[in-house]
C-alpha cells in the first residue's frame, strides 16, 4: 500500500525523459545531468515502483508493461506543472509560455500566418505546433499533445467543446486544359464520369465531398487515393483527373493560370474553421488567449493570407479594413 509514496518530481521527470528518447545518454543530455544520475534516478524509481519500469536489450530500451502504464501518468504531472507554471506567470501580467498547437494539414496553409500574427502580441511565447491528418489530430488532442487543434469539424471521438471562427469553402477544381474549365453552370451530375482523385480514408475533406456528392444523388468515380493535397494539386495539373478541395489549398495555382476552379452549380459548398479543446481541459492561459485571438482575428487573417478563389477575392497581403465577422458556431461533442 506504500507503492509510490516516495517518488519525486525529478524521478518522473527522469523517466519521462528516457521513455521518450529511449536512451540514458540522450535523456542526460535534455536534462543536463550525467547518465550516472539518469541511472541512479531511474534505479529509485523501480524501487518505488516495485517493478521494473525498461526493458534493456543491448544498447536499446522499451518501456515495460508497468512503464507504459506509469508514462501516463509522468506526462499527466508535467503538463499539470507547466500548465500551474503559467498560471501563475499570468497572474504576474507576463505574456509567456507554451502553445501546443494541432492542425489538420489543409490548414498549413494560413496558421503560420496566424500564429506569426499571435506572437506579435505574446512575443515571449513559445509554440509546439503540429501537423497531421484528420485521425492523426484527434489523437494529439485526446493524448494530450495539443491544448488545442484547428480542423473542419468536430471530432465524434472526443468529448469537446470548439467553436467556429472562419469560413472553409470547397470547390471542384480541373487543369485549365481540361474541356470543362471553359463551361458555366456545370451541373454537378455532368462530373459522373470523370474520373476524381481524393485524400484518403478519414480525411475531413474527403467525408465533406462523399456527403456532397450522395446528398446529389451523384456516383463518385476515383481513380487515385492520395494523402497530401500538395500531391493532388500536382495530379490534377498533369491532367489525371478532377478533385474536391478546399479553396484555401490552390489560391496560388489558381492566379499562376495552373489550376482551374469549375463552375459547378451550388458550389462552393462553405463549412467552417473550428478551433477545438477536450471539454474538461482547463486551458494553460497562453492557449485561452490563443483561443480568444481567433475569434477575434481569424477570419481577417486567413482572408488576407489565402483570400477564396472561388468568388474571385484573391489573397493578398494589402490593409484592408476587416470584413464582417462571420456567425460563429459554439459545438460541444
């Protein structure tokens, strides 16, 4: 009943460290401490434990049964630390600390911008920001990775709250060759048998797409599965098919005269930006003024950035007064 009683901060610390490098010489070298200490720390810990916590075969370490279960836990106590660490900077008046930020990669293509934006006002912070598909997203936010994630929609998996802060509009877009780029009005059953490449299985893009086209009554006919939108832009402008995308992935291609945005009736279909957190999470202060930014700034910075080609408002970086806010949508999953 005594297991754990003695443990300290630096043990924990420590054997985060070694989980996560899992190397005793890389582990010293983050925590500036020799690898005897790293040793040591780790040898009182497994004494705590009452169980080994690595497995050492050679030169490689894994965690254990028991030190996969314990990792839960080191990493729960060192947000926990950073997160009262900022706390109490906030309650001091300093603009500094840590922004774990995830996106979804369609998104890489204004949060730069937008966290460049950010940092003018807390030019202390520092900023942990991660890109991934839409599964890999969900996980950072339900692991802890990121205090929070910008993407389409919110995620069913999670328990959530999340709130809209800018418009996503989607568009069908064909290389500038292709017969279609010169028509109006193209119903969308006119694109029954072209041929699509769309994002793989999971992605926001791809669910928003399939529900369009079956809400038509319109069979979808793909002819490639890709993961990377830089790679579908690349494919479409080589002429191997049609594809649904979001507006703000092809502003640059689409003034370059590479890409073609079709006419198609009832497009573009216009979904939202959603910036997102676990329900229960109580926000580091750095991330609820991050959270606070977008509602206020992201429609204006993300018009500028990458504008939407699809109405003919071109990107550009020019002052311009702010438009509009747009009615922003509160969603608790």
């Amino acid at each position: 009943m005594h297991v754990m009683r003695n443990v300290t901060l630096r043990q924990m610390r420590v054997f985060a460290a070694v989980a996560r490098h899992q190397s005793f010489t890389r582990a010293a070298r983050e925590l500036h401490l020799t690898q005897p200490a790293v040793s040591q720390q780790m040898k009182l810990l497994e004494q705590e434990a009452g169980m080994p916590l690595i497995e050492q075969i050679g030169r490689r370490i894994r965690l254990a049964p028991a030190g996969a279960e314990l990792l839960r836990y080191a990493t729960q106590v060192t947000e926990l630390l950073r997160e009262a660490g900022e706390a109490l900077a906030a309650m001091q008046g300093l603009k500094r600390g840590v922004l774990k930020l995830g996106a979804v990669s369609t998104a890489k293509y204004f949060a730069p911008t937008l966290l460049s934006a950010f940092t003018r006002e807390y030019p202390e912070v520092t900023i942990k920001f991660a890109i991934g598909n839409r599964g890999e997203v969900v996980r950072m936010l339900g692991d802890n990775e990121s205090d929070l994630v910008i993407m389409g929609r919110p995620p069913r998996e999670l328990t959530t709250a999340s709130e809209s802060f800018a418009r996503h509009p989607f568009v069908i877009i064909a290389s500038p060759h292709h017969p279609l780029a010169a028509r109006r009005r193209i119903p969308l059953e006119a694109l029954a048998s072209e041929s699509f490449i769309i994002r793989e299985e999971g992605s926001g893009t791809r669910a928003s797409m399939e529900q369009v086209f079956r809400e038509r009554g319109v069979p979808l006919r793909t002819s490639m599965e890709v993961s990377s939108n830089e790679t579908i832009k690349q494919a479409v402008m080589a002429g191997m098919g049609l594809s649904f995308i979001s507006s703000h992935t092809v502003g640059l291609e689409f003034e370059a005269g590479r890409l073609a945005i079709l006419d198609v009736t009832g497009l573009p279909i216009v979904r939202d930006w959603y910036v997102i957190r676990l329900r229960e999470k109580v926000l580091p202060p750095i991330a609820a003024a991050f959270w606070g930014f977008l509602l206020q700034n992201g429609a204006r910075i993300i018009e500028q950035t990458v504008g939407d080609p699809s109405t003919g408002k071109a990107a550009d970086m020019a002052p311009r007064a702010p438009p509009t806010s747009p009615r922003r949508r509160r969603a608790r999953t």
